[in-house]
C-alpha cells in the first residue's frame, strides 16, 4: 500500500508531527482529533489534537526544528466514505476542499515558509451533521490509521 509506506517514511524516517484537526460535534469531520487523541495518549511528544483551532498551536508547530508537520482532517476529496488521501497543504487548497482549509492554508503557508514541510492526511467524511456520530465507514478508518500510525511511531521511537 503506497498510503502506508509514505505515512512510515513521513512519521518514522522524517519523524513528522501528527496533528489531528477536527470539530468533536460535528459528525466525521471530528475524525482527525479522534486519531491525534489517540495517538497522543502513548506519544504526546509527536501526536497532539488541535481540535477545530490548528492555529492555536503555531508554536509547537515552529518547534518541530524542520520536521513535517502532517494533519490529519476530513476532507472531501471525492472518494469514497473512510478513504484517506495524502497530500502537500499547498495541494489541498488548490484540489480538496477541507472543512478547516482556511486556517490550514494559512499555517500550511507560514510553516512552509519557516521551513516546516506541511502534509494533510485527508479522510472522506460522510456526515459532517452537528451531534452526528462518526459514521461506520468513517470510524474504521479512523481504527486503521491509529494502528498504522501507532506502529510507525513506536517504530520511530525505537529507531530515535
């Protein structure tokens, strides 16, 4: 799988920080902040949850000394529901709409700027209704990227 080896090189070899953006209450779109919550459970140091708000998080963002930073959001890509897509922020703007695009433009912009590759690890979302759970296809993904990424970043901690 070409998602999957990509996501390793990003979070073991490149050792990205994962930055999960998302609106709990909004059906799929909290996606994102459910696989960063999960992750930062076990590895606070390389996975936080933003929430609807990356932008608050600019400095833990400039610290990553020229890491990638890699969000992972909902994203209307056209895909089917629960399929991922991987894409430079720059790229999202201009082909995915993302219900936090504006807000992950502009970081996407500044950090590149500062030197901080951005990536967006763009989910389908199905529903985006307010009080919406995720949906069945949604919340699989959402399992499947935990694993994933929980062994890559286990993996980047052994290799550290």
């Amino acid at each position: 799988m070409i998602l999957a080896e990509r996501l390793y090189e990003l979070v073991v070899q490149q050792r990205a920080l994962v930055m999960g953006v998302g609106n709990p209450l909004c059906g799929d779109d909290a996606v994102g902040s459910v696989v960063a919550a999960r992750l930062a459970q076990r590895f606070a140091e390389r996975a936080v949850d933003a929430g609807p708000v990356p932008e608050s998080f600019l400095g833990p963002l400039l610290a990553t000394a020229g890491r990638p930073v890699m969000f992972v959001d909902a994203v209307a890509h056209g895909g089917a529901p629960g399929s991922c897509c991987l894409v430079r922020t720059g790229d999202l703007v201009a082909r995915d709409p993302s219900t936090h695009r504006a807000s992950l433009e502009l970081l996407g912009e500044l950090l590149d700027g500062e030197g901080v590759p951005t990536w967006v690890l763009g989910i389908q979302p199905l529903q985006l209704e307010v009080g919406a759970p995720l949906s069945r296809d949604v919340a699989r993904t959402a399992d499947e990227l935990t694993q994933l990424l929980t062994a890559a970043l286990a993996a980047g901690c052994v290799d550290a």
